[in-house]
C-alpha cells in the first residue's frame, strides 16, 4: 500500500472504513470501525479495547482471531498461521485489514484452538 | 575438580586478573561463595502475555529475606511501558567477567521483551525500587534483521551480548546483537549467517570459546510446539562453539535423535575448565560438552525416559527446561517440567554425574499441593531454577512459555505461576522442599500472572563468567 500522510481516520473517508465487530467467546461484543490502512488491532487499541498481542509483525500468533464473516487482507505473510489454519478462517489481528465489515471472534481462547497438546 | 585433560588449552588468550582494580563481581568463584551476602530479592520477569489481563508485563521484585515481615511476597513490580513483550530472560549489565573494569557496577538488568523485541534497561540502584531507565524500541532492532531476543549476558570488556532467535520477519537466522555500556546498539556480534538457529549461550574467555545452543524459528516455536514440525525438521539439535575473540563459528556438534531442541547451555563456573552441559528439552537428555586437543566433543550423560500417564496417548517426555551448576562446580541441577521433578547430580567427575537426590512438587506425577493441603495448587512443573551463590538453596518458577503452557498446563494462565524453594546440603547431597516458602504470582494486582527467569542483585549461578 502506498503511505500518505495523516492519521488514518483523517485520511479515509467514511467509504473507506468497515465495521468490525469484535466477539469475546464468553460472552460480550464490541464494534469498531476500521480505516483502509489500520488493522484490526490498531482499530481496537484506538477505541481503547485491549485485544491480545505480542509482535504485531505477523510472526508470534498471539494476536489470533478467526473471521465469522466478512473479508480481510493481511498486510504481509501471516508467517504464524500454518495453511490449513488460514483455510480454517484464522487471522492474525495485527496484519489483517478489513475490506468489507466483519464479524471476528477475538480473545485469548481462539489461539488455544491452534495448539492442542500434541501427546494427548 | 577434575579438569585435567584441559587445563592446557586454557593458555591462550589468557587474560591476568587485575586485583588492584575495583570491578563489580568477585574474584572467583570460591570468593563468591565465602563473601557473598545471603539473597534478599529476587528479580523474576512476569506477564500477562497469553491470558486475557489486558496489562503490561512487569519485573517483580521478590522478599527471600526470612527475617522480613514480607517474606515470599512481590514487594514492588515495574511495569514494562507497552503491553505484549513476553518478558523472559534478562541478564545484567556487568558480572564476574568484568571486576577488572573500574567504575562499572553490576547495576542494570537488560530485559528483552521475547515477542515484541523491545529492550528494556532497568536500574537497580535501589534494590527493593528499580526503575525503568530506558527502553530501545523493535525498529531499532529490525534494523539489523533481528528479533526475538533471548539470553543477555555481559561480556568481559563491559559490553552486552544478546541472542537473537529469528530475523527481523521471525524466520531464520538468528544471530547476536551487541549492545555498549552506554545501551546503545552497537551492531550485531556476528557475521549473518554462521547460524540458521540460536537459543542460549554462554562463554569461557580462557578458552576463547563461546557455546550457543538451538531452539526454533520464532514463526515455529511462537505460535506453540508442534510435532510435525520437529519431524519437518524445524527445531534444533545442534551445538555451536565460537571464538569468542573474533565472534566467527569454530565448530558445530550434532547432537543428533538424542539432542532434540538444546536448550540451555552452561559451562562449570571455574575459568580454567572446559566442561559444560546442555538440556535437550524435548529428547529429555543431558549432554556433557567438552574440549580435547582443541576439538569439542559432547555425550550424553543423562537419560531421561519418557513415563505413561493415563490421560496422554503417548508417553510424556520429562521435557528438561533449565539446568544449572552450582557455583563450585559440584551439583547439576536441572527440571523436567512436565513430569515435575526437580533433580541433583554429583558432577565432580564432569564426565560421569551421579544422581544425589531428586524430588517432586507440581508436573503431571509431583504433588499438586507440595508445600501443604490448605495452600494453592501448583498447576504446572519446575521450571527456571536459581540457587543461591553459597549453593543452600534452590528457588524455581512454573511458567515455560506463554503458548506453550497454554498447550501443556492450561491452568497456569488462569492460576498463575508459584515460586518455590528447596533447602540444599551440599556436603550430604539432598534436598529437602521448604513447606513455608511459596511465592503466589496468582495474587497479582491486575490478575493472575506468570513468572519466568529469577536473578539476584549480586550474581548468580546462571550468569556470573570468570576470566
Ligand atoms: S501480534 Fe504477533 S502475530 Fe500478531
């Protein structure tokens, strides 16, 4: 994507943002908008949600959601989702962009569907 | 100690102790033991990373003084300035190996944020107070197609050393970051590309030699342990020897099917041997590494098998976390975390160690209320051990690694770690678990927390370096 300069709210106009809904599994849903240049993540950290994160870089999965519907775009390769994951709908928060209105499920307990103890 | 064979090719590079000069550290390590003070606190990195505490991690501060009237309790935490990091190990500014550098003092702790790459410098000139003094963001480290930083060691000249497990995109190589003592980045310690991967280290200047071991790349390892991709042959089983002087690699030993994922390295502490051990985590074995006519070798000394349990399908690996050597050569000690036992190796004869005692709180088959039926459970094994420079004590904490606790013992995110402690006879060989000492991360502020790597101010068994 090519820079510019501004924030990403003054930048993009209302056509330009979607609507991300956020779902906790225990319960409780928020709403948020996305501009085209802002991941998930950062769209929540500016509407003061705290989501799970740890090198927003794409590389450590602890940013784990999962896409119930709608389309996102990550911004670079998801170094930390193996294929079938990906298939599976699984983003990472921190490099995925909304491009059309989403719902997501979001929270530590998704990341925990991706490890399961091996031996058991 | 035995170190005969050796004692040789410790000629080289050999550089004089300046008694005359006031460094910080001691002498050697005998004079660490007779004048070193009893621990008072504890560092232990702590986090939120991995659970729903929507917090910072924090360093905190831990009263091991029996004489407090906060005995096992966190006295003070320091909030790292951005959420995320993982903290994990950390290391200070100056040990053992510089006392011949006037004016540097054993000060500064480096803690590395694992999943963020971000350095933080903590001054501990108020012990029970430390504060936050400055942080070096991951772009600075980005820059020289680095992350994941790991193990911080000082090194002679009054610089610091930190391995780095992936690239600047968590894939591999990993490599080394060099920081000045002034915490600036001063570059990269090696040329790119000598290693694919990187995990611990640790240097014997006498020999010019630096040891460093494997883990993953952080795209692997991050997200939690799967086995297929140790059979895609993406985790580590090698050992690689350094010259230290010219940070070039020397010599690579395979560890092979019974050296899967070396973890953490450890020479003997007395400058002129050339002995160490490594855990293999996953193949649950102790290799002893050493040198011979300038040529480094390693065998296996230890067998962990692996035991049944009811609930696994297949049987549980012991999975060695952490080891140490006291401080005069004597015991190994090391953790199998997920069978929950701590154990004690005679190692006077560095070849051949001779199980002295072992014993068991938490893991799949330890007690799951070793200190008492009325105190919390302990939800996960032993895990990162310290012992006290007189060798009388040993200290432990639960947490592995976010994901990977999540995956093994998914009660410690909601429980949080413990801190426990063993009373050690060195002149006997045992230990004995101390029922009064439990130090409960459960109890934290924002919400249960993890506790990982355990430092005191005045060095340590696990990073003290003598020249
Ligand atoms: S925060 Fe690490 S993959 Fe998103």
């Amino acid at each position: 994507m090519t820079e510019r300069d501004g924030t990403a709210a003054e930048r993009d106009g209302d056509g330009d943002r979607h609507r991300v809904e956020l779902r906790w599994r225990g319960g409780g849903t928020e709403t948020v908008r996305a501009a085209a240049a802002e991941s998930v993540l950062e769209a929540a950290e500016r509407a003061d949600i705290g989501l799970p994160f740890g090198c927003r870089t794409g590389a450590c999965a602890t940013c784990t959601g999962r896409l119930l519907s709608g389309k996102i775009e990550h911004e670079r390769e998801p170094r930390a989702l193996k294929t079938d994951s990906l298939a599976d709908g699984y983003v990472l928060l921190c490099i995925a962009r909304p491009k059309t209105d989403c719902r997501i499920e979001v929270g530590t307990d998704v990341h925990s569907d991706l490890v399961t103890n091996p031996w058991k | 100690m035995s170190d005969t064979e050796s004692s040789e090719s410790g000629a080289h590079e050999h550089h004089e102790h300046h008694h005359d000069v006031e460094g910080p550290g001691y002498a050697t390590p005998q004079a660490a033991i007779e004048e070193a003070e009893r621990e008072t606190v504890a560092y232990v990195p702590s986090l939120y990373v991995g659970t729903d505490v929507d917090a910072p991690d924090f360093l905190s501060v831990v009263d091991v003084n029996p004489d407090s009237d906060t005995y096992t309790e966190v006295i003070d935490r320091v909030e790292m300035p951005n959420k995320g990091d993982e903290l994990h190990h950390f290391g200070w500014n100056a040990c053992s190996s510089s006392c011949h550098v006037e004016g540097l003092e054993r000060r500064h702790l480096v803690v590395p944020g694992q999943r963020s790459s971000r350095l933080h410098i903590i001054d501990t000139k108020d012990r029970e107070n430390p504060e936050i003094v400055k942080v070096i963001e991951p772009e600075e480290v980005y820059e020289y197609d680095l992350s994941a930083p790991h193990t911080v060691h000082c090194i002679p000249d009054g610089e610091i050393l930190i391995s780095m497990l992936g690239n600047e995109d968590g894939d591999l190589p990993g490599g080394f970051l060099e920081l000045n003592d002034d915490f600036e980045i001063e570059g990269r310690w090696d040329p790119p590309g000598e290693i694919e991967m990187n995990y611990d280290f640790w240097y014997q200047p006498r020999h010019n030699v630096m040891v460093s071991s494997e883990w993953a790349a952080p795209k692997t390892y991050y997200p939690g342990f799967d086995l297929e991709d140790v059979e895609a042959g993406k985790y580590g089983h090698k050992l690689h020897f350094w010259d230290w002087e010219r940070g070039q690699l020397q010599q690579t030993v395979d560890l092979g099917e019974e050296g899967m994922i070396p973890l953490e390295v450890r020479f003997l502490h007395s400058p002129e041997a050339a002995h160490g051990y490594v855990g293999a985590a996953l193949s649950s074995n102790i290799f002893h590494f050493y040198e011979r006519e300038k040529e480094w070798f390693a065998e296996k000394v230890i067998d962990i098998e692996p035991r049944e349990h009811e609930d696994w399908d297949m049987p549980v690996p012991g999975l060695i976390t952490d080891l140490l050597v006291s401080m005069d050569d004597r015991y190994l000690f090391f953790s199998n975390w997920l069978h929950g036992d701590v154990r004690m190796y005679d190692v006077s004869d560095p070849s051949n160690p001779r199980l002295a005692d072992q014993l068991w709180a938490g893991g799949l088959y330890g007690p799951r209320h070793p200190t008492g039926e009325d105190d919390r459970p302990v939800v996960a094994g032993p895990q990162m051990l310290q012992l006290s420079i007189d060798g009388e004590r040993l200290y432990w904490t639960t947490s592995l690694f976010s994901t990977w606790d999540n995956q093994f013992y998914p009660e410690e995110g909601e429980k949080g770690s413990v801190m426990l402690k063993a009373d050690v006879n060195p002149r006997k060989g045992t230990m004995t678990l101390d029922e009064d000492f439990l130090v409960d991360f459960g109890e934290m502020p924002n919400g249960p927390a993890r506790a990982h790597e355990i430092r005191w101010p005045d060095g340590d068994c696990t990073s003290d370096v003598w020249q």
